[in-house]
C-alpha cells in the first residue's frame, strides 16, 4: 500500500490485494526491488492487515522449506500453516474476555453480605483466582451470576476486559502424584533428559502396557519446570478428549487442543495461545505441526508409525518429520535417532492369554466358535465388555466341511 515503509515489511504478513474482480487474502513472501512483470501490470495491495507477522520466522521457514521438498504451491503451503479465522482477514489477536476479581478492600465479613450467603460463598469462590476467572467459566465453577452483579453494584468484585490471562506460571504443575518407574522406563526418562539442552531425536519403542506415557507425561514435567511448552501430536481427533483429559488430571497447565474438530473461533484461540506462550501444552493432530511456539521445548508423537499421520490429499506432508523418506527405525539403528526399548511391562503386568484356533475342524454358530461363545459369556456375566473384530466388511458364505477342512473356491 502507498505510504508505507520498506521498514514495516516482514515476510509472513498478509495483505488485502485486489485480484480480478475481488479481493483476496495474500501472504508476504519477499521484498524486492525489481519484478519480472511489467509495471504497468501491477497493482497496489489494498491494506495491510498485521503490524506484525502472524506466522513467526521459523514457522514461515518452516513452510518455505515444505512447499519446496513437497513441490507444492508455496501459497497453499502458507494457508495450511494459518487458521481459517487469519486466511480470511481475521485479527491475529486473542479474544478480549471479561475476568471478575476480587476489589482490593473487599471481605466476606462485610455487614453488606452478612444475610447473603451466595454472596459470600461466591466471593470467597473468587479469592480463590488471584488472576480473575474468565466469564465463560463462571459456570464451571458455580458462580452465580446474579451474586456477582450484586457484589458488582456494592463494588465487592469488578470486572477487567483484556486479551487472555496473565502468564504467570505455575510453582507446583502436578496436579496428581506421578507415578514409580521401573529400571527401563527409568533409563529412557534419564536418556531424553539428559538431551534437553540441544536438539535431539529419540524413539521410544514398547511393548503393549511398558508405560511409554508415563515416561512421556514426566518429561513434559520436566519440560514446563524449565519453562518451555510441550507439543503433542496424536494420530486421530477421537483420541483428542480422552488424551486432554489425561493431561488436565496430571498437570496444572494451560492446555490448548488443536484439530479439525474444534470450531474456526476455538482453533484460532489455541493458536494464538500457543504462539503467544499462553499456552504451556499443545494437543492436536497432524496439522497441529504448523502450530507456533513461543518457547518449544518439547515435541512428542505419540505412536509415531500410525499411517493417519500422512496428509492424503492436498500438501501430502507426513506430519512425523516431513520427509516422507525418512523411517525413524532405519534412522534408530544407525545412529540418527537414539533408540530406546521398554520390554517389560510397567508395574509387573502380564501379557495377555491368547487362544488361537483352527475354526475349519469345529462347528460355529452364526460364526461364533463354541470356546468363544463361553469365552463371550464369562466376560459379560462379569460385568465386563467384549469387543469383537471382524476380518472383512460385508460377508462372504463359504462351503466348509468340518472332517477334513475342505472349502469352496
């Protein structure tokens, strides 16, 4: 745009530019002095829209980097990197909230509250929050709203409008205790921990049940304590409540959970938290690499050899490394990644019994061998579940002879 300085352009802002008959949102790649196109075929942009860039430098190098391996449009590469809000002209601001606190000279054993006791029980609730409790939390914590207009209109509470709450950190982040390791998980832990003060690669294979997450979960500890934030990236979005919630239980820390499921407003908010360093952990799927962070620290992907990690369509990047050449076992065993094994189960569990058996020498019922059924029925009669898998969709009958095995083609 005419009037502005050379100065106040960074690669990564966005500018309006006119486009045909439309205007669209486009990415600042570079300033130059001089262009291929004729002059007189080129146009002014409209308005820019950020004092600063909204993609750091290291994620914008980040995607210059992809467009470039991948041989994809940098354009589109870019628009994978920002939320959907920011692709179409939205602030690159948190939203301001209402925070209640507490007025400095306020008391529960003020004659005002002395006959209302919702009041007092809400401004002690409130005292309990030295950094304000966010208007839509206020039902979380059984707030009730007309007690706090009332203390609101006795000047007891007041109310401060700003972008996101302060970034004070937490003293104490566990908010359970953590649990023992055993010798493996405990080698693992010191072998990744030893690692933290430079860049390193680590793959940490397990058996079913050898406690891999706890492992995970005490050096995400040790990741917040120096703090830094935490990147955790799963493989599918229904694993994304369950693994918030597992998070929310161990740590006191601010959790942002980014993926396509959540709405454009929410995923925008998360991605503002963590590229502003308001968020401490970053929960999401694969997209949730193109995720800032002001201070990282940490990055874990949990079972790192799931094929949903790998972008069907579009920007085919595999979240894991973005090189799809790259097998993190062959880069284990020859020195690239450290290899780390658990091999025992954590706390002394057992393999689970397995039964297998040949089918074609005995009868089924509705497909169901007689040792399963009873298998089946021992199970529920425990009050316990079954789950049951199926080796193909649909159906197939088949001639089978239970003498000698013989079936169909």
């Amino acid at each position: 745009p005419a009037g502005l300085l050379r100065s106040a352009l960074q690669p990564g802002m966005r500018l309006r530019v006119p486009f045909g008959r439309r205007e669209m949102i486009g990415i600042l790649v570079e300033v130059v002095d001089h262009s291929e196109v004729p002059a007189d075929k080129l146009k002014p942009a409209i308005a820019l829209l950020d004092s600063e860039a909204p993609l750091p430098p290291a994620l914008f190098k980040l995607c210059l980097w992809t467009s470039q391996y991948y041989q994809h449009s940098l354009g589109d590469t870019l628009s994978w990197a920002l939320p959907v809000l920011l692709r179409q002209g939205e602030l690159a601001e948190s939203r301001q909230e209402r925070f209640w606190h507490v007025a400095t000279n306020a008391s529960v054993d003020d004659p005002r509250i002395a006959r209302a006791p919702k009041q007092r029980e809400a401004l002690t609730t409130l005292a309990q929050h030295p950094h304000g409790v966010a208007h839509q939390l206020l039902g979380k914590l059984l707030l009730n709203k007309d007690s706090l207009n009332l203390l609101l209109a006795k000047e007891l509470v007041y109310v401060e409008v700003r972008s996101h709450a302060p970034s004070a950190r937490h003293e104490h982040w566990l908010a359970q205790p953590e649990l023992p390791l055993n010798t493996e998980q405990r080698a693992a832990y010191e072998a990744i921990r030893a690692g933290f003060d430079s860049f390193h690669a680590f793959l940490l294979a397990g058996v079913t049940g050898s406690g891999k997450t706890e492992v995970y979960l005490q050096l995400i500890r040790e990741t917040l304590e120096a703090g830094k934030q935490a990147l955790v990236l799963i493989p599918e979005i229904n694993l994304g409540p369950q693994t918030l919630a597992r998070f929310e239980q161990r740590f006191n820390a601010r959790i942002a959970l980014v993926h396509s499921a959540v709405n454009d407003r929410e995923r925008l908010d998360a991605w503002l938290a963590a590229r502003d360093g308001e968020a401490d952990i970053i929960i999401g799927t694969r997209s949730a690499l193109f995720t800032p962070m002001k201070n990282p620290g940490l990055i874990i992907i949990d079972e790192e050899h799931d094929g949903s990690y790998k972008q069907q369509e579009g920007l085919r990047y595999h979240a894991r490394d973005l090189a799809l050449v790259l097998e993190s076992l062959h880069n284990a065993y020859t020195g690239r990644y450290g290899l780390l094994r658990l091999n025992q189960r954590a706390g002394g569990a057992q393999q689970p019994r397995f039964m297998r058996l040949d089918v074609k020498s005995r009868p089924l019922d509705s497909g169901i061998s007689g040792p399963m059924q009873q298998a089946i029925g021992q199970t529920l009669a425990a009050g316990q579940q079954v789950l049951v898998f199926l080796n193909r969709r649909g159906f197939a009958p088949t001639l089978l002879c239970h003498d000698c095995g013989w079936m169909s083609g």
